[in-house]
C-alpha cells in the first residue's frame, strides 16, 4: 500500500506512480504530506488517483501565494486601471506578503488559513478593508483555478465573509445648498468644479476629466466621456461602468458660469510660458490634470468656513439625487443623471432618506379616489 508513516513528524504521506516522464525517463511520481492519520491520507490518495485516471488531476503547485500574486497574476490583469493596480500592490505587500500570509503555498492554501487570516485582519482594518483584501484573494485564487494552479478555491468556502459596509450618506437641503453656493462663487478655480457635482451628480473623476469638447454650450448638454484617476496623474478616456457613460442637461447659470471660466482658462493660456493644453475644464494654471487633492482641499477649506453640515465631496452627488427625488423627479430621470445601470440602484440607495415620499403617495391615493 503506497501510504506510509514518516516516524519523525508522527504524520502519513501517500505515494503513487503516473508514468514516465517523456524527457529524462524516470518515473513520474505523485506525493502529498501531513496527514494526521492512515485513513485521511489513504482517501485523499484515492480522490487524487481517481482524478488523474478522469483528466481531473492538478500537479500540487509549490508556489508561495505572494510570488504568485506579484509575479504571476498582477501581471496578467491587464484589465485593472494604474490606480487598481497600485491599490492592490498595497493590500499584497502591506497584508498579505508582510503579515506572512503570502509564505503559504497555494497548493496547500485551505479555506481555515484564509479564515484565520480573515480574522487577524479585523483586529486593525475597517470591515471594508478587509472586504477588499478578501475579494483580491478570491479573485487571484479563481484565477488560478483557471490556470490550474490550483484544483479549487478555498476562498469561496469560508464562513462569516467581509460584508461591505455603506458609508452613511449625508446630505444638504435646498438652504444648505445656496448658502454654500452663495459663499464660493469666484473664490477659487475650484468653485465652479464644487457647483458643478452639486447641479449634475458628476462624480469628482468626472468633473476633473471634464473636457471643453464634451460641453454642448448650444444645447445646454455635458457628455460624460473621460474621468481623471484617482492619483490625478491621467485622464482615462472610459468611465466607471457603461451606464456612467452618459449626457447631462445644465441650467443657464451653470452655462453661464462654464463661459466666464472658459474665458480665464484662455488668458492663463496666452500668458503663461509653459502652458499645456490639455483640453480640461478643471487644470492647474499651467493647464495640467487638477490632483483631487487640490480639490478636496479647496472643498474643505469652504467648509470650514460656512455654517453648514460638514460633508464628504461625494455627498455633493447624493445631494443632487435627494433634492430631485424629494422635489418629485421621476427616479427613472435622477438614475440616468447619476449614469446607474437601474433605477433600482437609484431607489435602493435613497429611498431610506425620503421617509415623507410614502406619506405623499397615501396623500395622492386618497385625493385621486375620495
């Protein structure tokens, strides 16, 4: 019987032939380790001849978790954008290659090592955090599940998985709103960027990869065509998702403002020598990509000074959809302003904020039959 006790560790290891090898010869052999008992590894050599006579057989891959994600899938994901990819290398060096995860090699990665690792993670990161780190490695793992690296994904089997949790949504009413409005105007190369999120629901990609040939000034449209990185180091010509490809309708005082503004980003053109036109509605006064840093940091500094809840930048567009939902826009209309793939994703994201709305439609039910 090919199972055999190996008296210095006290555990079992099983040993079975598959031929010879085409190039040297010798016999091809299938070994595996660290069984507790006869039986266990008995079984488990059974399973793995049983799968090698059906086709079904993966080579036990002695490749460390780390080396892979670094060396192996990162690479091949051609997909990720650069701001992705930087993100991620954070999670694989700072989580998984310095905590001493990544030593673990894939073939012996089990779904109690990623529970385990789960669990060390919630001890000093936020539940989103961990969420994303546990989706990079359920997704490496199925990647290389496809490269038969691995049979299975032992990420898919644990208990209790990282749940994203909704940041809590605040938003301004219509006061709110004008008083900060009123308090910006002209103040910075920003404020016009800052109305627009709040009169459009752009995203802040969105508004700073804004160019001048997506405004249609006679139609009073913006196209939504290119959003800036997350790093402001490029402009990407493609959008978050397909549906966030798509053309907003602005008011004349928006229009208005966007014509004086073209107006100062000409006269920065003529007088500064090093000038770079990229097009951008939003740049720095050499005509440079706007980091969102800079953003944030004007956004801010508004605040600080104004009386007004303080918010985050991206509660500019949750603004914009409440104010339009609780004014009586049809949600079809608010979701195709934010570009959501549905409406449904619209209604599950904002219906909580708008209790009055069913107390508006028993008010309507009871007017159109009494």
């Amino acid at each position: 019987m090919p199972v055999y006790k190996d008296e210095k560790l006290k555990t079992y290891f099983y040993v079975f032939y598959t031929g010879k090898d085409l190039i040297t010869g010798k016999p091809k052999r299938v070994k595996k380790r660290g069984f507790a008992t006869e039986k266990e590894a008995n079984k488990a050599m059974i399973k793995a001849m049983n799968d090698f006579n059906e086709g079904d057989y993966i080579e036990p891959s002695k490749k460390k978790l780390g080396d892979y994600l670094v060396n192996v899938w990162l690479p091949l994901r051609k997909d990720l954008g650069r701001a992705t990819v930087i993100v991620y290398e954070g999670y694989i060096k700072n989580q998984i290659i310095n905590s001493g995860f990544g030593e673990n090699q894939l073939s012996k990665l089990t779904s109690n090592h990623i529970q385990a690792f789960i669990i060390l993670l919630r001890k000093t990161l936020s539940e989103n955090t961990v969420k994303r780190v546990y989706s990079l490695l359920r997704s490496s793992l199925q990647d290389a599940v496809t490269m038969k690296l691995i049979k299975e994904n032992p990420a898919t089997t644990i208990v209790g998985k990282p749940k994203y949790e909704q940041p809590e949504i605040q938003v301004w009413n219509k006061d709110e709103c004008r008083i900060f409005l009123d308090s910006i105007i002209g103040r910075s190369r920003y404020s016009l960027a800052i109305r627009l999120a709040l009169f459009t629901g752009m995203r802040q990609g969105e508004v700073l990869g804004l160019r001048w040939k997506a405004i249609d000034f006679d139609n009073k449209m913006i196209s939504i065509t290119h959003t800036a990185s997350h790093d402001g180091k490029e402009i990407r010509s493609k959008t978050k998702t397909k549906s966030s490809r798509r053309s907003i309708p602005i008011d004349e005082e928006t229009l208005k403002e966007l014509v004086r503004h073209r107006k100062l980003i000409n006269e920065e053109r003529k007088t500064v020598p090093d000038y770079q036109d990229n097009d951008l509605v939003f740049c720095t006064s050499t005509g440079r990509i706007c980091t969102p840093r800079n953003l944030m940091r004007a956004f801010y500094d508004f605040l600080k000074e104004n009386k007004v809840p303080k918010i985050r930048f991206h509660d500019l567009r949750h603004t914009h959809a409440t104010l339009l939902l609780r004014s009586g826009i049809n949600p079809k209309i608010v979701s195709e302003r934010l570009g959501h793939s549905s409406v449904k994703i619209t209604l599950d994201t904002y219906s909580h904020m708008l209790p009055d709305i069913q107390e508006k439609a028993v008010e309507s039910m009871n007017l159109l039959l009494n």
